[in-house]
C-alpha cells in the first residue's frame, strides 16, 4: 500500500527535523522545503498529499504560498495545515480565508500534529479548536 506524502515547509532545520521524525512516524512519506519559492516548486511538481506549512518564512510567506496553491487546478486539491508561533486569532482566520485547511500552534506535540494530518486527509477542518490545545496562557 503506497504511503501518502507531507511537504514539510520550515526555515529552521531543527523544526523541519522535528516534524519530519513526527510525520514519518505517522506512516507518511516526507518531502521538504526551506522557504516559499521551494514550496511552490516542490508542491508543484510532487503534488503531495499535504503540506505541513509554516507561515514566517523567506521569499514568500506561507500564506502567500497557501493562496498561490490553491489558486491554480494541478495544486488546488492539496491539503494545506497552517503550523506556526501566529497564535492570535486573527492569523488563523486569516489562514483559512486563504485556503488552509488546518491551522496548529508552536509548540506542538508529535502525536497531536498526525492526529491533524489525517484529520485533514479524512476531509475534517481543523482550526481554531485545534489551537486551544497548548498552553492555554496568555502570551502577552
């Protein structure tokens, strides 16, 4: 049975390891980029599954990337969860009016990022419930 594939897109090597580690474990095949241009190029020609999408990143954010890929028919059908520090909840409306279908908050645990993912892959939306979940502080 041929796995499903997760672009992982992060700016830190150390964050895009960790979830990497995480998503594999989940059962899936990982790709990565480093910033929004590989982003584009790599959902483009791999067409994965999901992409797990940090949204500060070089050249182009990752809402940028989000509404780009959801812009045109050989990507629009990709699952895109929103992954970052963004915590208010404006951002995560924001994400979703671009077209993200999930929406998580750092830090994360490995076990609720799969969870999401195949949330995601099973048609379910996940946001601003979804980001409840960390810490629950105040972060100002």
């Amino acid at each position: 049975m041929p796995s499903r594939t997760v672009l992982v897109v992060d700016d830190s090597p150390t964050t895009q390891r960790i979830i990497r580690v995480a998503v594999e474990s989940g059962g899936y095949r990982v790709l990565s980029a480093s910033d929004g241009d590989e982003a584009i190029e790599v959902a483009t020609r791999e067409i994965p599954d999901l992409i797990v999408l940090d949204i500060i990143l070089p050249k182009k954010n990752g809402f940028q990337v989000c509404r780009h890929l959801k812009a045109f028919p050989d990507t629009c059908g990709i699952k895109v969860v929103l992954l970052s520090s963004k915590n208010h909840e404006m951002d995560i409306l924001w994400g979703k009016r671009q077209g993200a279908d999930g929406y998580l908050t750092k830090p994360f645990d490995a076990e609720q990022l799969v969870a999401c993912i195949d949330a995601v892959l099973r048609g379910e939306s996940i946001g601003a419930d979804a980001t409840t979940n960390a810490s629950g502080s105040n972060h100002e």
